[in-house]
C-alpha cells in the first residue's frame, strides 16, 4: 500500500441528476452517491478515493475539482463513447417524498467495480446504494478484511435482489437504511424489533435513517441492544434534500476514519458529524451545498446538535 | 385560595373509548384527555383539579382510584340522566394513522367548564383539546393570571373554528400541536418558518409533537429563535398511542408545577419527562400503561432518554 493511497475506499455513482423542488428547479447538474460521500467525506480533511465509472460527457472541470478536494479518481473509469448514468426526480410539496422521473443506467449497465491494487487494504471501505452482487464484489477485492465496511442500500433491492442483498449485508459491519426499509427487511413493525432482527443478520451496527426526524444507531452488547439517537437540524428551508442520506453516510465514515476507531462511542460522533454535513446538502441544490464547507462551519454545526439536545439532566428531579 | 388547592387546573375530556389496534381490541374503556392528564400528573406526586363532565354512566370506582391517586374531582359535573362521552377508533398496521369509527358527544355537547372558586387562583393551567371557546371561558374564570397556561388543540378546530382558536393561542403561554398542525396553522411548510409564525400569534413556547419522531420545543429569545428536540424512546411495541399526546402534556405541566418554574431549562425538562411519561402510556391499552408507573421507573425512563442522546462532545472534532 502506497504512502498516499485512501484510507477510505467508495463505491458508488458518479452522474447527472435533474431534479425539481417545490424551490425550483436544475438540469443535468453533477450528483451521484460516490460524489455525494466523496464531497462529504473530503470536508472533513479525508481523500476518498472513488471506484466508479462516468461517460465521455462527464465535465473535466468537475473530476478537477474533486481532486483538488482531495478525492482519488484512480479507481473511476470511462469507457468509450458511453454517457454517464443519469437520474430525474420531482419532490412533493412536503419533501418527504419524490418521483422518479427518468433513469438511464448507461454506463451503469456495465459497471464492474475495480479497486485499483495500492487500495485494497484500504482500512474503511463505504459501499454506497448499488447492485449487491457489485457491492460484494468489491469486497472480495479487497485483500485484507477493512476495518469498518458501511453498506448503503434501498427497498429497490430488497424488491428484486433480496438474497444477494442479504448475503453482502451479512459481511458488512455497518448497514444503513430508512425506518420503512427495516421494516420490508425484517418483517417486524416494531423498529425495536426490526434493529433487532437486522443485526442477527451480521452487522455490528445498524443506521435507520429517518431524513427530517433524524438517524437512530443501533447496537448490540451482549444480549442487550444499545441505541442513540440524533435528531436531523430544523433547517430554515429544505431545497433539495437529494444526496442527503449519501452526504451522510460520507460524513459517518470520513469520521470514523479521522479517528481511527470503530467502537460505539465513535460512531454515535460519527453520526453526528454525518447529520451535520447532511443538513448543509439540504440547503441548496445538488453538491452546492456541501463542497465548500469548512471546518469552522462544520463545528458551528455540530454546535446546533449539541445544544439542541441539551438540558440540565442533575436536576430533572423534583 | 384553600390550602390543598390543586396548584394545576386541567379541562378536558372524562370519557370512554372503544379501541382497535394490531394488538387487539378494547370496548369502552376509560379515557379521555383529561383522564390521561391528570394520571400523568398525578404520577409526579402533582394532584390536578380535572374539569370535565361526565354521564351518570360513568364507573364509580374509577373515580375513586383517580381520587386515591391524588386528583381533585370537584370541578367534575355529572348532569342527570347523561351519557358519557365516547370515541371509537381503529389504528393502521404502521400505528401512525388512525381512522374515527364514532364519536358520540352526549353530555360533552352542553359542557360549560366551571371553575371551582378555591381554583381560580391555580399557578398552571392545562387546556386540553376542546372547543377552543371553552378552552378561553377557562381562562375568562381565572381570578389572576397562572403562571403557565398550556394549551392543547388539533386541525379539527383549525378547521372549523380558526378565530377562536387564534383568539385563545394569544392568551397562552405553550402551544402543543403537531408538525401538520402547526403547518396548517402557519400557512409555513418549513417547520423553522412554521414555529417563528406560531410564536408570533402569542405562545411564549411552541411544542410540535410528533410521535414516534419526538417532540420539538421552540422558543424567541429576542430575535432568535431557540429550540430543543427530545426523540420519542424507540419501544419494543407500541400496543395503543391513545392519550400519548394528553399524557406527554400531563408530564409536561406537572413537571412544571413541581419545578415551580417556567424558564426555557425548566420547559426542556418538561418536554423529556412527558415523553417519558408518555412512553408508558403507548405500551399498553388505555391508562393501564400510565396509572401504576412508580417514580423509580420514571427515573429510569428518563435515564434511557439521557443515553440514546448522550455522545463524548469534547472528542468530535479530530
């Protein structure tokens, strides 16, 4: 492994997206979950490096910035004459729901992951929302176990691949998914009980992602399960919350890396700092939120979290 | 004022309710928002002074066990040959809606709250969710103004009475509504947007309720606006949400009352002992769940509470 090769290693889509909110709308603008993590993960000081694949029309002037910003694109790859995946979406008024407009996988279709050699003992490796059977392939890749494996996924999956789901699922340390998804994966009502049964199927963590009511971490010691709680920041207005969830997850490793620990304590902190950065994607369209947030901004943030949920617990007694 | 006064008034309703959850089903048990009240309340050692009415076919002996735990039910009218108060309703799967089966008001229809003369003087006032004209003639009895005056409502009567419950609003110091609520009532779809607005309309405070996701406490500060968010404990089942929301509101007041304060600190204690309070309530059908918790089992509640948000803050940063 070279002096400089990531720490952290993502998988995930680098594309266009088009996308309408009831605050306006924009046109095949840059998204993506690999580019939302990598932004995410680069504003806390740690180069990603990507394993993706864009067409000949994704714009030069965008992979130069994300290297300037720290990301590896060694493991980004651009076939011929392909055009890059491309997504279309349109918010509902309230924001808690959107339809998809249009997909086109292009590129996509053909995606084989590759981790470039001087990667694949990357300590952490963040396996963003694609095809499990790519997302396990990544894994057998890799030529050591990493240190902490996040896999990100959606009910798309558990529809139509479940058991390739279920399989990479089960060699992962941390899986995240919404509070609905939890439910369709477990077959339990209770999310209690869904944590549960999901962290019977492998992975140390659980991360149930509940957008505007915030992330719950869950956590098995023994036979008794641990759970913390953060609460997503009342925004002034939510523009365009695409990419939250993937801004997230880049925040919740780039911490983990930054500290170098995978115990609880840290990932509570990892999913605070993943709610943070998360909330400056919300505020704007596409990346233009998060790419050029700085650390001061993030403290004052995290900042917010902590009063937030303060309150002077020696004296709740009467 | 006559020595054992009760220091908290509450009007709202003394009823039966007929329940279908996923769990099963209950037939004309005891309920009613000022029922769950005041055994919230009375669970922090505060004895409310219920206003209410109820029919000549309500249970004795569940009138005694509200008086042995400590309620005042002098401000009870019981009009000759009058029926209870009854609701029937029947939750979805997911427990998060709910459909109305029936709603017959009988002596409700003619209800008049008359404020016993020993309690005009009461430091903290709880309106329960009723005709927000009744909700001020409580407030018209008052011999001084309470230190803290609570009020409860629902869209029903922003629907159907706008005025009169803007009227009321102004008069009060906590607004508790839930985020559709309070968007409705604000015109505002951001909920930032929406507390600022709400606030404006009178409130000191603003509480946005919103079930299994928590409850936000807001608050101006000059200019600035202040808010606090307490997660709702993620239950292992919720057998039965009725009166969640009135026992949430019981704890709240009560701890206010036992506090002897009303200052932002107090309130945020407020909103995290009502959740807890509340937590018990979901867990079994009616007032089972609420009317023999015991203090040490409020404090470990409130313990949960404190570890699902507790994370190192000093550490984050790397």
């Amino acid at each position: 492994m070279s002096w400089n090769s990531p720490s952290v290693v993502v998988v995930g889509t680098v594309a266009f997206d088009s996308i309408k909110t009831p605050f306006g709308e924009r046109s095949r603008i840059v998204g993506g979950a690999g580019t939302y993590i990598g932004w995410s993960t680069s504003r806390l000081g740690i180069g990603a490096g990507l394993v993706s694949v864009i067409g000949e029309d994704f714009p030069q002037t965008e992979l130069e910035s994300m290297t300037e910003a720290g990301m590896d694109l060694e493991g980004i790859s651009c076939p011929k004459g392909g055009k890059s995946f491309f997504w279309s979406g349109s918010y509902h008024m309230d924001m808690n729901g959107r339809d998809t407009l249009a997909t086109e996988l292009n590129v996509l279709a053909d995606f084989k992951p590759e981790i470039p050699e001087s990667w694949k003992n990357a300590r952490y490796v963040m396996l963003g929302n694609i095809d499990p059977t790519l997302q396990a392939s990544v894994l057998d890749q890799m030529e050591q176990r990493p240190e902490l494996v996040v896999l990100d996924t959606m009910n798309f999956w558990m529809d139509i691949a479940l058991e390739p789901l279920k399989a990479v699922i089960a060699r992962v340390d941390v899986l995240t998914i919404n509070d609905e998804e939890a439910r369709q994966l477990s077959g339990e009502r209770s999310l209690m009980k869904a944590a549960r049964a999901v962290l019977k199927m492998g992975p140390r963590y659980l991360v149930i992602k509940k957008g505007e009511h915030g992330a719950l971490l869950f956590h098995m010691e023994g036979e008794e399960i641990r759970y913390f709680f953060c609460p997503a920041l009342p925004l002034e207005d939510v523009v365009d919350p695409t990419g939250a969830g993937d801004t997230f997850a880049g925040g919740f490793i780039g911490h983990v890396a930054r500290k170098g620990s995978t115990d609880f304590e840290t990932l509570k902190q990892a999913v605070v700092v993943g709610s943070a950065l998360a909330s400056f994607t919300c505020e704007a369209f596409g990346t233009d939120g998060i790419r050029s947030v700085n650390p001061m901004e993030i403290e004052e943030r995290i900042a917010s979290f902590r009063r937030m949920t303060d309150w002077k617990r020696e004296q709740v007694e009467a």
